[in-house]
C-alpha cells in the first residue's frame, strides 16, 4: 500500500499538500528507535480531500505501547506545519504487517546497517 497505489489522478495541489504532510510527519519520531515515522515506512498513505487529510499508518508491532502518542503526534504535526488544514485523521492500520525492509536507505544507514 503506497501513496497513489488506487490509480487516482492527483491534482497539483494535492500533490503538493501531500509533500507538506510528508514533511510535517518527518518530525515525529519513533522515541524507541530515535527515527521519524516516514523514514521507518510506518506511513502507508497520505489521503487529500480538499482541507481533510486522512494518514493510513502503522507502528513497528500491534503491541506498541507507544501507539496512541505516535498518532497524536502525527496529528499535532500536520496541524502545526501545514497551513489551513481541517481535519487530519490519522488510522491504524495493520496490513501489510510493517517489516524492516520498509526502512528507507538513509534511515538504515543511521541505523547502522545498509545493503
């Protein structure tokens, strides 16, 4: 499940309001691992209707204890950095199941394994 995997056309403007939440969300930070949530691959997909944002995401296992806070952070995020959002909306979502391989290469080579 990737940004744009449904086959819809996006406009330029949400396309650019996907990048603003993207960037918004690089500043939440998995406090166990110490790397933000974009990087980790736990954010699935960045959904844009015209001022409503809906963020489909994940946490590392179901049995995160620090679920709640990562999502609340997402929220708080968006709404700080992306000027005149509505509503942002973050879910849970648990398929496909998160898996280390979702790590991006520079977040991997911080963790200090690479390919």
């Amino acid at each position: 499940m990737a940004d744009g995997d449904a086959g819809e056309t996006k406009t330029p403007e949400q396309a650019f309001r996907e990048d603003q939440i993207r960037a918004a969300l690089r500043d939440v930070i998995d406090p166990e691992l110490g790397l933000n949530i974009v990087d980790l691959g736990l954010v699935y997909d960045i959904q844009v209707n015209g001022p409503d944002v809906r963020i489909l995401m994940t946490m590392t296992t179901p049995a995160c204890p620090l679920h709640a806070s990562i999502s609340e952070g997402a929220e708080d995020a968006v709404h700080y950095h992306v000027p005149d959002v509505g509503s942002v909306r973050v879910e849970l979502v648990w398929e496909p199941p998160w898996n280390p391989m979702m790590i991006s290469q520079a977040a991997r080579e911080q963790l200090g394994f690479g390919d």
